[in-house]
C-alpha cells in the first residue's frame, strides 16, 4: 500500500497549492463558478493532469476531466469533486476529492499500469450555489439533468448574469439534444465530513452508505403588535412567544426521534422586532434531514400538528411553507460493499455512515453506481476558513480511493 | 359643562389643522424636534395662542408656553404635552394635550374669567427621542435636570449634531447656572392611552395613578455554530433551542404573575441566522414593567434564575445584561384625587388605571404634583399613521381637563 506519509505530505502540498487560486484577503478562499480565480484554478489543474500523463478535455460548461486509458475504453469509473468554493470557504471542501483523484491515478497508474477500464478524475465546475442561485451546476451537465432554460435568466449577487460569466470564462452550454454520456460505469468521490462524528468516533474514513433527504419549510407565526408597556398579558397575541413553544417542542420532538434524523430552526426573526413592540409576527424556518423517506414524511406530519395544535392554543394564525423536499439518495451497495471489503482488507479505521450533508454524489447516483468516501473534519467545520483534515487523515481516505477504484478498474 | 359635541369638533379640527406641519408622504406626521416642520408647528401654535389672549413666550431650547394670568401670578397650574413626533406617527401622541389644554383654558377664561393662580399650557419641545438618542428634552429642561452635556455630542440618524439642529431652528441651551422655575403647583397632562385597556372595558377617560417602572436585558445564548446535515442532535450545543426555552418560559412566568406585570421579548436574533446551520448564537431582550418596584425586582430575580438554570441544562453560556433600570413614578395622590372627584361629579365614564408608558409627567413628578388624563387608543396603535380616537372621547378628555383645571386653579 501507498507510503501514509509520502501521501499525506502531496496531498496537503497540492491543497495548498491549489488554494492560492482564489485566495481571499477577507481570508481562506472564495472561489465561485467562472470567476477569474475559478478559470486560473482550472487551468492549472488541467496542466497538473497533462504532467501526470493523462488524457485531458474540458466539457462544454466547463468539467475538466483527466483520464488514465483502459484496455476497455468504454467503460470509465470516475472520481472527484468540485472545483468552486463559498465565499471564504476552506480549502478542503471540494479540491480534496480532485487532488484524491489524480493522486491516487498515479500511484495506481505507477504500480500497476494499464488498467482494464478507463479510470477518469473530473474537477466539477459548481457544486456549492454561492455565486448564482443554481446549485450542482457540474454533475447535473455530466449526467444531462441541467437545463440553459433554468439558468438563461439569472444573475450573480452582483448583477452579472449567469450566461455572460460564462461566456467571459471561455465556456458555454452543453447540447442538449445531444444523450449524456454512457461509458460512466461507477462514480466514487472523496470529500471532507464537514460534521464531526468520524473526529468524535476516532476514525479516519467514513463509508458512505446513504445521502439524507430533507425538507425545508418557513414558519409565518401572525399574532398582533401592540405596545410592550400599555397591552396587559391577557389582551396580548404575542407572535414569538406562540413561536418559542413550536422552536422548543419541534426541537425536543427531533431529539426524541434519535439519530439519524436531525431538525434546525436556523433563522428566526421578530416583526418589527423592536424592544418595546409585543411581536406581531415571527418567522421560523425549519430543516429536517433523514436517511429515510417515511421518516421525513412522518416527522414532518407530527410537527406540523404540534404547530398547527400550539398555534391554535395561541390564538394565533401560522403558515407552514415547504419549500424543498429532496429525498434521500442512497449510494450504489454493490460499490459500497466492494469499498467497504477494500478498507477491511487494508486495514483501514474506517465507519460505515450515512451523509447529512449533500453532494455531487446525489446527482450521480440516479444513474450511475455511486459511492462515496469522507474523512473527519475538525470540530465538523466547514465552509470557514478554520475548515481542517489532519494530513495523516487526508492520507487515509486517499489510501480508500486507490483501494476502491483498484477493484473497480483493474478487476 | 362644555358641549361635548362642539368640543369634538373643535378639538379634531385642530388636531387636523396641526397634523399639516410634519405630514409625511410615506404616511402620517414626522415631526422630529428641531426640524423644519418642527418650527413651522410651534410657530403656528404660538400664534393660535396669542390670538386667544394668551401670553405667550418660548424658553431657551424651544418649549412654548401660553399663559392664562391669574390673581396670584406666583403660582402657576401647567397643563399640555409635547409637540414632537416619531417618524410615521399619529397626529394625537403629543398634540391633543397641547391642543386639550388650549381649549380648556379658553373654555375656564370665557366661562369663569381670571383665575385664582396662572394656568399655563406647554407645548414641549420632545419626548419621543426620535431624531436623537436623547429622550424627554422637553420636560427635562423645564424641572432643570438636562444637561447640555448629555446632548453636546449627539447626532441624529443623518449625522446632523444636536448643537447644530438647536442652533439652525433659533434655539440654543438654557442657563444651568439658574434656578428653574418654582412657581409650578401642578402639572396635567392628557394623552392617548397608547394601550387598548379604556377601549375594551368601554371606557372615555382614564384616571392614572402612576407610570410603570421598567427593566430592560439584552440575553446573549452563546452555544455552538454546527451543520444542520452532519451534526447529530447529541452533538449540538444549538442557542436557539436553549433561547427558545428561555422565551416561552420567562413570559409563562410573566402571564402566571398576572396584572399590572408585563413582560416582552420584542427582539430576537439568531447567527449566524441560516437555515441549515445549528445557530451558534440566539440574541433577544427582555422588557419587563410593574408599577411596584420590589415586584420588578423580584420578578427580575426568577427569570434570571431560570434563564440560568435553562442554560446549564443545555450546556450553553448565556450573559444576561440589565442596560434599562426605570423606578416606577407615582402621580401625586392629591391632584389625582381632585381629578377623580371631579371626574365622578361631571358624570365621566372614567376608570382609574396606571400607565404602561413613560410620558412627561413622570420627568415632572419628582418636582410638580402630577397627574395625567387618558383617552382611549383604538385598538391601542399608537406611534402609527391609524392612531386614532374617537371625537366624542377627545371631548370626554378636554372635560375631564377642564374640571382638573378648575380646581386647581379656581380653587
């Protein structure tokens, strides 16, 4: 097996490295679909793959891809990850499975040659939605599902639309009368946990057997603004006080449920919101996430009762609005397992585990086998400049990759 | 007794008649002290009181007086209320007791002619702190305890300075190195309700005892700022879960303690305030008025001690940080009781309540025996464009004063 610290020192030189493009005076990196930084970052990724000896092509939106050829060169398994950042965001969250990718390629490429299938590294160009309100603008042009209607008419926070950005960058709109490709025959991305239970667990590799669903949903509690000094208590309709019974039995009810479901109230905001105003209205948004559909569906019918019940006993008028509802992606069993035996067998400190954040991998795995891989991240922080993988730990999930894509290529 | 329905119509026309200077075209009055709106309504006011015979005089920093001259010209009996407003406002908060005590003393003069003692009519130059972060600049320069150092190095909201906006209307400081007037035996101010009391028990004027005492917090919840997807429930330190708690069961506590306590949560915030990330900090205040001041201390010891005992449950650290700490204000029980004498023997459909707002009175009561007259508030609104109350209970008002006024200083 590869040397852990030869591996851990390349792959933290190549973050590094790669993070210059796209540093942000205001700190860590900002990095957004075709910006300038985006189009240096890739550049210089297309010429790091072009060094390694692989076959080296953007598509047409702007996915760079480096391909090791098979003996079978129409079957592919592809790995990687996205190239864009948030606004001041680390440098692990997307390039780590890139530089994985390439890495790995090489070691393989070096120990043992040929493979039987292609094996292709991409660096996908958008993933995060920071810069235009479209996530997942990468894979969605790989598998076919984006669309030039759903982004002709949209502009960065700037004003800048979307198809002049990129345009400007050097890239545009994928034919889409044309099939998407279907050489593709597993995809497995490497990315960072960004939570913290691998760092809790003491484990270096998480196996990624699931992607949670989730539904998001605003709260609109109306009850009356009235004067916080002449209104007695009983006269009152106080919006936020019917609001901090919802936040507090939605909360309890989540944690009653256990894992894997997790529930967020991460906004919240008083109207007018003034220090001597009784509240006239509060608004709440709420963020369920599980690994099982049903589970969703039945969580979210008990809050929406024990809403709907609170409210009543308020005297008060409340609006749930759900405004997203993904489900949840499971990865491809058939990769997981062959991962999961690889990890065994090299001996790796490895947790099988689902993920609660989402990914590229979500996009892939309605059609083509797909897995994934984390490793820990620190304090489970991520899209901040503080985001941190220790480098013996970027070293372990490089090791999965290259057990995972040996088995997937050469066998 | 006065006929009410002329007194409605007098008194309606007047406050019309004064609601032009300041009339905004986002809707109701701005009139923000030292503005040019400002002058143009005290100015107008002026005149309408020198043409009913009064003798007139502004003092240094702009509060104009009107005055009706007694037998005993060393002792005076003051009436009215101020003349500013807050952005957007009603045209009753503040104008009808300037308006109430004009037409009072022109009903007594006409009726009874010259007093025993001065009655006096003010027309204060501010109350509501709404261009700058200073408050009741009006009263508190007629009992002498502004300071021309607590407003020398403000500014409003546009950066204009205080001295400057004094200074540009005609107005500058009073001397400090002299007494204030001593020839003050009462002061009675009539207002709005500003709350929905009167309105609810169907009441025309209300008889008030004392102006609330009141504390205010700023709670800061600080936990721990996580991914909404990656961070199990066990694993979350979540402030607005822990604040929630503390919201719904401080103003339990306050619902429980019942009238004349209230308790508001008019403001709340949560950071970094995203749907999907654990907020790491929830903000809110407290607003909390009794007319008793061992009650609002009293109170203010079990809801920091729950807010604590909440907090350590949860695991979070929480700052509780009293920046508001206002002794209740009595009205003198004397004037109050010659009020509710006259107010029985005129047949007034009165109550005897307590203020819930800060108004004038309380910076005069210290030093003048004090009392105020309410009128009922529509709903309650009030710092609002729909203030409204209706004609036939102005007039209630302006009778109510005009017995006050006879007794005082006929008597």
């Amino acid at each position: 097996m590869a040397d852990q610290k030869m591996l851990a020192k390349e792959t933290i030189e190549k973050l590094e490295w790669l993070s210059q493009f796209g540093k942000d005076p205001e700190g860590g990196v900002t990095r957004l679909l075709y910006s300038k930084e985006w189009v240096q970052a890739q550049h210089a990724l297309k010429e790091w793959m072009e060094n390694e000896g692989l076959d080296v092509h953007f598509d047409e939106v702007g996915n760079l891809f480096g391909t090791l050829k098979g003996k079978n060169t129409d079957e592919t398994i592809l790995t990687g990850s996205h190239v864009d950042s948030v606004k001041n965001g680390g440098i692990y969250d997307g390039p780590y499975g890139i530089v994985a990718g390439i890495l790995a390629i090489n070691y393989l490429n070096e120990k043992y040659g040929e493979p039987l299938r292609n094996i292709e590294v991409v660096s996908m160009a958008e993933e995060e939605g920071s810069r235009f309100p479209y996530t997942f603008w990468g894979s969605k042009n790989i598998v076919g599902t984006a669309k030039r209607s759903e982004v002709e008419q949209i502009t960065d926070f700037k004003g800048v639309p979307f198809v002049e950005a990129m345009k400007e960058s050097g890239f545009g709109f994928r034919d889409e009368s044309k099939e998407p490709r279907n050489d593709l025959k597993a995809f497995v991305e490497v990315h960072i946990e960004q939570g913290s239970v691998l760092e809790t667990e003491h484990k270096s590799v998480g196996v990624v057997t699931s992607i949670v669903g989730q539904r998001r949903f605003t709260v609109e509690v109306t009850g009356e603004a009235n004067h916080a000094g002449t209104t007695p208590m009983g006269y009152r309709k106080d919006a936020v006080y019917a609001a901090s019974q919802m936040v507090f039995d939605l909360i309890s009810m989540a944690r009653k449920a256990g894992d894997p479901l997790v529930t967020t109230v991460g906004k919240i905001e008083a109207q007018p919101n003034i220090v001597n105003v009784v509240p006239g209205k509060a608004i709440f948004t709420i963020d369920v996430r599980h690994t099982d559909k049903d589970a969703i569906v039945s969580f979210t019918e008990e809050i929406t009762a024990k809403i709907n019940e609170i409210s009543k006993e308020h005297g008060v008028e409340t609006t749930i609005n759900m405004w997203m509802d993904a489900d949840p992606v499971p990865m491809d069993p058939k990769v997981v397992g062959i991962i999961e035996q690889k990890c065994k067998e090299n001996g790796l400190n490895y947790k099988v585990m689902h993920s609660g954040a989402g990914h590229d991998s979500q996009i892939f795995a309605p059609f083509v086998p797909t897995a994934m891989l984390f490793v820990p991240s620190l304090k489970g922080i991520s899209h901040n400049p503080a985001e941190y993988t220790a480098p013996e730990d970027l070293a372990e999930g490089v090791k999965a990759l290259i057990g995972a894509l040996y088995e997937l290529a050469y066998k």
